[in-house]
C-alpha cells in the first residue's frame, strides 16, 4: 500500500508541474483532463501526508515512554500515544478504501432495461411495477428519466420497457440492480388466494459517449416499418418505427415510441452503444478475473438477486442476506437502504485485494 501511495504522491507532483506550464494551459481538454486527475488524487495525497505525521508523532511519544523521566510527562504521552493509534487506524483505513479502483462509469448516465420473465401476465405487471419504483427513486435524486422503448400488455404491465436515467452518479448507484428479481403475491385475478411466483429481468447499462464506443454507419442495419400497439393519431400509420441491427454482433435495438423516425432512430442508437458498451464491459471483466465471482452480482441475466414477498411484506437481497420488512416503501422508491448495503458489501470484498 505504502509503494502505491508514494507513486500517487510522485504523480500528484507531476501533475503538479504540468498544470503550470503554460505549454499544457493552451490545450483546454487536456488541461482539464490533468486537473480532473489531479483534482482525484489529492485527497489521497493529503490524507497520506497526515498518516506519516502520525507516524512519527507516535514515534516520538513512544521514545518519551521508552525512556525515564517525569512521570508527568509520560502521562501525557501516554495519552496521545492513544489518539495517535486510535488515528492511525483510521486513517489507515480511510487510505485503503481511496486506493480502491474507481469504476469509470460511476458518473455516467444509466439505461434501464425491465423484461416479464416467468409468469405471464403477473410478471408483466411486476415488470410495470418496477419501473415505477425506478423512477420514484429517480425522482428523489432529482434523475431525470425518459422511456425510450415499451411494449405494454393488455393488462396494465409490460412485456418490456427501456428507461433512459439522467443524473450524476445514476449508474453508481444503480448498477447493483442488474440480475432476476422475483415476485411472490397473490395476483389480482386468483380467486383461491393462491401466492404466484413470478420472475422479472433487470439490465443496468451505463450511457457510451463516442469516446466509449463508436459505431460505423457500415455495421449497422436499418429497418423502418409501422408501430404497433397503443399510441397516438399517425404512430400506427406510418413507418416511424426503427429497428437497429449491429451487423459485427448481431444485437438489436429496436423503437417505436416517438411518432419521429429520426427520433426513434435517435433513441435506438443510444441504446445500441450503451448495449456495445455493456457488452465491452462483460469482456474486459471475463478477461481480468475469470475465476472471480462478485458477492454482489456479477450481471449474468440468469441470477436471482433479490425476492419481494408481498404477504409478508417482505424484501430480501440474496447476495448480501439482507431482508426489510417495509414492502410498500421500497417500491414508493426508497431504496437507499438497500443499495447503500450493496455499496458497503462490493467495498468490503475489494478491500480485501488492497495490499496491506
């Protein structure tokens, strides 16, 4: 940790350097690229500064109370020598967590993508009720979400829907929502009161700037044909619809909620880099740790993650045991308690691959 610390401390230095020669100050982005950086590690760099005062303020004390002499005077080191340890392991700890690797995409924009599993028509229902949830917590961070896509069954729920959330920090703070939630309740259309188990998938997926992801004209297919399902005079009677191809991968985006087919070619595209982005994401993670397997989710579709048990009014988090027994608020959109634990759990585990 300390080898590391020091690199940052150097680095800090040239940063330092850099941002003073007038050379640099005459490139706006990368003067603001170094000041970002800069900006990021001095924190590390101050709190660091203050661990070797410590250090050598507690050596200091020691050396007062290895030694005879007024016994005032090894009352009082006697003293700081317990403030300064209490410190230190503060301190330590603090510095372990900033040396934690940044995710790049935590001040990113999100997509959210919501899908029916099992169930039929309930687990479309649940699917709805989850976008709502969603967005009710968007709006307690003052996120601004836009539905790019939707496919909504007769009954009020939706088969698929795609939200686009715009806030800082969304996709830090919901990224760990990626997986299968499942729904047990008893469905408005069972007349035995039997409880229904039902299934609904969630993809996270954080917005790709051309920086991130470029696409060529070349790998994309265009298809344009008429909407389908609800919507307004003119959406079902002419071709507004779109439907991307990514040629190279062979994923599809497809739109039709805007009247605008060069809205909803807009639309799909956004969703398509975010969808590559994901996808680069998945690979570069395989790559890196191939054997390792994140205590709060790795994103496979396929992983059950979190149940809501509506008899009991019951939530619970399988990836971190976690259960509260406040249904109803949790799907107003309070939700920080529960990604606040997942948060603290990812911390935890990766602290555990910091070097002493």
């Amino acid at each position: 940790m300390f080898e590391k610390l020091r690199q940052i401390e150097e680095r800090s230095r040239e940063l330092a350097r850099l941002l003073a020669d007038p050379a640099v100050a005459s490139q706006p982005s990368e003067y603001t690229r170094l000041r970002k950086e800069h900006a990021e590690i001095s924190t590390i760099v101050g709190r660091f500064e203050e661990y070797r005062t410590v250090l050598n303020r507690l050596a200091e004390a020691r050396h007062i109370l290895a030694e005879e002499g007024d016994r005032e005077l090894h009352e009082l080191a006697e003293l700081e020598v317990d403030e300064l340890t209490t410190r230190q392991a503060a301190l330590d700890a603090e510095l372990r967590q900033l040396l934690l690797p940044k995710d790049p995409y935590d001040d990113k924009n999100a997509f959210i993508e919501i899908r029916a599993g099992a169930g039929g028509d309930e687990a479309g229902l649940f699917a709805a009720d989850l976008a709502r949830m969603y967005t009710k917590y968007a709006e307690r961070r003052k996120w601004k979400v836009e539905v790019m896509d939707s496919s909504p069954t007769g009954v009020g729920g939706f088969k698929e829907i795609v939200c686009f959330v715009q806030g800082r920090g969304a996709w830090s703070r919901l990224k760990f929502e990626r997986g299968v939630h499942r729904v047990q309740r008893v469905p408005a259309t069972e007349s035995s009161g039997r409880i229904h188990t039902s299934t609904v998938t969630v993809a996270i997926l954080a917005e790709a700037e051309d920086v991130d992801i470029r696409v060529e004209d070349k790998d994309v297919r265009v298809d344009v044909y008429r909407a389908s399902g609800p919507g307004g005079q003119g959406v079902n009677t002419t071709d507004s619809a779109v439907r991307l191809t990514h040629i190279p991968t062979g994923l599809v985006v497809t739109c039709q909620d805007e009247r605008s087919q060069i809205k909803n070619r807009s639309k799909a595209m956004r969703v398509l880099k975010a969808r590559l982005l994901e996808r680069a994401q998945d690979e570069q993670a395989a790559a890196i740790a191939a054997d390792r397997k994140s205590q709060v989710g790795t994103g496979e579709r396929s992983e059950r993650i979190r149940t809501y048990n509506f008899p009991q009014s019951r939530v619970t988090d399988h990836r971190i045991g976690l259960t509260l027994h406040r249904l109803p608020a949790i799907l107003e959109g309070d939700l920080d308690e529960l990604i606040d634990a997942l948060t603290a759990a990812d911390r935890a585990e990766r602290l555990e691959h910091v070097a002493p």
